[in-house]
C-alpha cells in the first residue's frame, strides 16, 4: 500500500526542514537533560574496551551506555519497547537485548535471577551457573548472572552463554540486560561488557516523565511563539534541494531532488483547477502556504521514477490546516497515482477538541482509506514542520529540547506521534536538529548556518538533502542520463 507515499515520506516529506519555534522554557530541566549521557570513568576510551565511540541513549528505556561494536535495532513486543544489538558475523555470535520488565512489589534483581534458576533446574535443563553475584553498574545497584547451558534440549548440542544484568528501573519495574553468546567469543565480549556496564547511567520512571513534561511544556511555548511576524519573512521562499547517497565506494549517488516554495494564500488555493471566485466561505480563510515538489529515482536502471507536489496551508494563527499530497510512479507510459489530503478545522463552541482527517487513495483501485483523531493539546501542524528549523533560536549557545504531537506516515501507517527535536549549537558555528518521530524512531538530523539557512539532512536510509540551484542538479542529472520531470 502507498508505494509513491512511502517513498515521498522517506525523502524529503517536511521533517527534511523540521524543528520548533523558540521562547523562554524550564532552563533547569533543560540543563539536566543535556546531562543525560553514559558515565565516564577518569581516562576512559570506549575502543580501548571493544566498545563503539557513539553511546547507546535510549530515552524511553531511562537508559545511557556504551555498549560492544554492532548493529542496534529497535521493536516493541507487549507493547514494551526492545533494543537489540548483535555482531556483524552471519549468524551472530552475540545479541544482547535491553528492556523493561514489570515485576511484582517486594521482588529484587537478585530474587528475580534466583526465581530463574530455579525454574530451570525444575525443567530438568542442564546449566551451570558461571557467575551469579551482586554488581554496582554505572549508577545502579543490580545483580549480574551468566550460566553455560546447551543450545536446545538436547543435553549433547553445542553450548552457549546466557546472562541477564538485572538493575532497579523504578517501583516494580526493572531494566534488563539479556546476554546470548557463544562461548568462544566471551573472553573478549565479557571484558567488554562489564567496562560498558561501568558506565550505565539509570534514570527512574519518575524521572523520565519529569523530562517528557518538561518537553511538552516547553514545545508548547515555542508554538506560541510562531506568530504571523515570524512568518512572514519567510514567504518567498525558494529552495531547490539535491538528494543523493554515498555508496561503498565514496561516490554521491542521485535519489532525486526538491523544490520548496512558501507564500501567502488562501485555503482553496490546494486546488489549485478551482477559480478563486468559486471558494466557499471556509477556503476564503488566509494563511500560509508550503509547497513542496519533486522527484525521486526509483531504478534508475528500469526508468522508474516518483514525481509529486505536497502542499500544506496553515491559518496565520495554526488553529487550522489542510494539506494535499498528490503523487505518480512512472515507468515509460505505465503510470499509477496515489494520494493523500488532509484536514484539521479550528475548535468551535460545538466542538471544542478539533480532529484532523487524513484521506489516502489510489488510483489503481479508487480505495480511499480515511483516518481520524483527536488533535493532542500541544500539535506542530504539517506546514510548521516544513519551516520551523529556520526559525530556531540562536541566542544561545545552549542545547534545548522540544516535543509535540505531528502527523507523521511511517511504514505504510499513518498515525500521531509525540516527536522530540534537539537543537544544539556545533563548534563550527553552525546548528544540529536530531529528530526523532516517536520516541523508538531512528534521527534525522538536519544542520543550520548560524543566520539560520538550511544547510543539509542526513535520514535514517543513507539519503543526503542539500541546497542546490536548479542549474547544478540539471547538470547532475544529464550527465548521468537522467530525466527530470515538468
């Protein structure tokens, strides 16, 4: 379903430009979140150890580290997130697992493990316990168990390591840490492992919904900030944009290109076949919009190529919005449309709590799949989404955090999300926004001048969105033979 959209939404859909307006938030609770990071004893290199340079933050899980070189990878099972990391070997050698588990009051780490074994025993399953005692890690207080058991129920299979860290998350909840290994790589994991453990930093439940209320707050007061003066200097807007990837080999290989333009209309001009004299009272209503097209390379070698044009109108005080997406697969004269629009009305005496309805089709077979919600208190509407990184503040040389609700269409499923930006200043002068769409989605990070130009995206596929004159990008593409579109 929706193969055009998917595409769209993983290239340059508007978080390519996403990030939030700026005024004065909780500078106390900000400041403790720019401390959130794995501990770092006096001295200590993470590849010294086997471990990866970049720690292992996971904001839902209250959870900071270093973890071993490997692929991380995250899932929801019970409705619980799960992070899980393995080696590169085929199969892996190791994985670890990291998640919450809900436990009963009065239960501890090490009752937890005891209750374990003694299942196992009770199963008639050999194992031999290898350690099984009592761990300060990082800031947590927990117990540490591996045992060597056999690979299946068959008491002559291979053998392999299991192990569980088990730490105090908050009241009935613990963070666990499973281990499964085999044992010929353990005199060089478990090392690891246990220098990584050094370093966790736990954070309570009580202390993670501080920092998400925190975030909402101040996400609030920054789209309070977003008045129709802060806007304006941004109609007449014009921006083309290169998409490309680097391959194993260092060369720039062309996705497909962007044309964002942002001016002042009103509501009815999304279609834009109708005459402005024909519009109903409600598409009178003035505001802004965005408008963004382009194309994408499908196979290159197929000729199979994605055009589109997204335009979002947002009413001057984003008590409203609608937005439609209008995209074409091509191949030669083989064409298939599909489509998406969407609309959030203003509150009114009758119907105090908006709703947004969002409406995809397909030309194929004229399904027409309507979804709708209840619009969340604190909401960044679509065309916000496409500007707002070249509003961010820049006053100060601090981090700040933001979070709101966002419209956002993910693998195939559209839904709302709470989405959290980043706004950092870098040694260069220049900005960082890492976002992420819900709280287990992988960054997006997008890089600003220090006047607040966009400057390049990095998404979470390998693809690369930068400024570019139309002029360049047509010499990229004949050169490589490559049609653009109308």
């Amino acid at each position: 379903m929706a193969v055009f959209l998917s595409f769209f939404w993983l290239a340059f859909a508007p978080t390519s430009h996403v990030s939030a307006a700026w005024s004065p938030g909780p500078s106390e609770e900000e400041s403790h979140e720019e401390d959130f990071k794995p501990l770092q004893p006096d001295g200590f290199e993470p590849a010294r150890h086997g471990l990866a340079s970049q720690p292992l933050i996971v904001q839902p899980l209250g959870l900071a580290m270093y973890v071993p070189k490997g692929s991380v990878s995250t899932d929801r099972a019970g409705g619980r997130l799960v992070v899980s990391l393995h080696d590169a070997a085929d199969p892996p050698e190791w994985t670890l697992t990291i998640q919450h588990l809900p436990v009963t009051p009065g239960t501890s780490p090490q009752g937890q493990i005891d209750q374990h074994l003694e299942a196992m025993t009770e199963s008639g399953r050999p194992h031999r316990v290898l350690t099984n005692r009592a761990i300060t890690a990082g800031n947590a207080e927990g117990h540490l168990c591996y045992i060597e058991q056999s690979a299946s129920a068959d008491s002559d299979s291979d053998t392999i390591i299991n192990g569980w860290l088990i730490l105090p998350s908050s009241p009935n909840v613990f963070l666990v840490v499973s281990i499964l290994a085999m044992p010929e790589v353990m005199p060089t994991l478990g090392p690891a492992l246990q220098a990584g453990f050094s370093t966790i930093n736990v954070r309570s439940s009580a202390e993670l919904s501080l920092q998400r209320r925190s975030r909402i707050e101040a996400g609030r007061a920054l789209l309070e900030s977003i008045t129709p003066e802060r806007l304006l200097p941004l109609l007449e807007t014009r921006q083309w944009s290169r998409l490309y990837r680097i391959d194993s080999d260092g060369r720039e290989i062309e996705v497909g290109y962007s044309l964002l333009e942002v001016f002042e209309a009103k509501r009815g001009a999304l279609n834009p076949n109708r005459r402005e004299s024909d519009y109903s009272r409600t598409e009178q209503t003035e505001g802004i919009m965005v408008r963004l097209q382009g194309r994408i390379i499908g196979d290159a070698e197929r000729r199979i190529f994605y055009d589109s044009i997204a335009m979002y109108w947002m009413a001057w005080d984003q008590s409203e919005e609608s937005w439609s997406v209008r995209g074409t697969q091509r191949q030669g004269e083989a064409e298939r449309s599909e489509s998406e629009t969407g609309v959030r009305l203003a509150p009114t005496a009758g119907s105090p709590i908006p709703s947004l309805t969002v409406i995809r089709q397909r030309s194929s077979d004229y399904q027409r799949m309507p979804v709708e919600w209840s619009v969340p208190d604190v909401y960044l509407s679509q065309a916000l989404g496409a500007l707002l990184g070249r509003l961010m503040p820049r006053d100060e040389q601090r981090v700040r955090e933001f979070s709101y609700y966002f419209y956002n269409y993910s693998d195939a499923t559209p839904q709302l999300t709470q989405r959290t930006d980043r706004w950092e200043p870098a040694e260069d002068g220049s900005w960082t926004l890492t976002t992420h769409l819900n709280i287990d989605a992988p960054p997006i990070v997008s890089s600003y001048s220090s006047t607040g130009q966009f400057l390049k995206t990095r998404r979470p596929n390998g693809t690369v969105t930068e400024p570019a004159t139309v002029e360049e990008i047509r010499r990229i593409w004949r050169r490589q033979g490559l049609p653009m579109g109308q």
